[in-house]
C-alpha cells in the first residue's frame, strides 16, 4: 500500500499485509456483528436485531471466550480479507469495513483513543441496548435498524489535529 513510515500500520498496509497482532487490534469492540440478524428470502434484504450471541459480554460487547468460541457456537463467523469482499453485513462503523473501503479510523476507535471505552461513549457500540438470545424470544420482535445504520457527521468527524 504507501511507504509512509509517520502513518499508522491501517494507513500503511492493506488488509492481508497485516500481522495477526494488527488485524486483531483492528476490532472496536463494538460488538454489532455478534447480533443476529435476519435476511429477507425474496429480496436478500439483512435486518437488523439487537439479539446477542450467547457469549457476547454484554457490558464489554465483547466475545466472552473469543479463544474457544468456535466449540460453543461452530456457526462464528471468523473474519478475513477473502471473507470481507463477500459479506454484505457488516456494519459501516466497523473497522475492517472502513480499512477496507480506503477509510481512516474514526477518533473513537481505542487504536486512536487509547481507550476501549470510547466506542462505548461514542455511542457506536451496543452497550446499554442489547439482550442475550438467552434472554430474546423471537428474533422478530427485536428488529433495530442502528446496527447498519451509517455513521452521523459527529461520530465520523475526526479529532486529530
Ligand atoms: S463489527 Fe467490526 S469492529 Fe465491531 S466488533 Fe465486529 S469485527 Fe469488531
Ligand atoms: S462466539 Fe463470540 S465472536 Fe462469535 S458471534 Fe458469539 S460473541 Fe461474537
């Protein structure tokens, strides 16, 4: 990608030039793509839920057993440069996605903040506003559209000088 050594790695490489390190630390935390959602058979439409996986930490939005999750749930979806040119649902927030897309991170991103909670207080992760499918009946009485809703001008602005 650009040789520019005073830039950041997500500036600097693609996606597949990433370590393993730096791909992880791509994540958020927001926690939006462990809710389930629904697709629409006739028009392959994705609708939103605020639902959580199971092993979603809630609080966090965090994977609670991210190492060993793919025992407990075997249809986890495990992200990769191949994978991201195929799926359609992920949220416009989130990191890979905007790498992707030849984006910058946002200002609330914790690899710019140096917090994890400034997702959180940027009002971008599900924090406060998700259930467990523990606790969730039917997926369609949980229907949210802020999951794949595009940023605001506020939560995109960046703040560096
Ligand atoms: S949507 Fe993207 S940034 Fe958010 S938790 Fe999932 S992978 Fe991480
Ligand atoms: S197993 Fe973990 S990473 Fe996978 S969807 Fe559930 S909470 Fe998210």
């Amino acid at each position: 990608m650009t040789d520019d050594r005073s830039l950041p790695f997500w500036r600097t490489k693609t996606l597949e030039e990433m370590s393993k390190d730096e791909w992880e630390s791509l994540c958020d935390g927001c926690g939006k793509c462990c809710l389930h959602k629904l697709r629409d058979e006739d028009t392959d439409e994705v609708h939103h839920t605020n639902v959580a996986c199971r092993l979603l930490d809630l609080e966090t939005c965090r994977c609670s057993e991210y190492a060993t999750r793919f025992r407990k749930v075997p249809d986890c979806v495990s992200l990769s440069p191949a994978l991201l040119r195929e799926i359609d649902w992920l949220p416009p927030s989130c990191a890979y996605r905007l790498v992707r897309e030849g984006k910058d991170l946002p200002f609330w991103h914790p690899l710019r903040s140096g917090s994890d909670e400034s997702v959180h207080e940027a009002g971008i992760s599900g924090r406060g506003r998700i259930v467990s499918e523990r606790d969730a009946a039917m997926l369609e009485d949980h229907l949210v559209d802020w999951p794949g809703a595009p940023m605001t001008a506020r939560q995109r602005q960046s703040r560096r000088k």
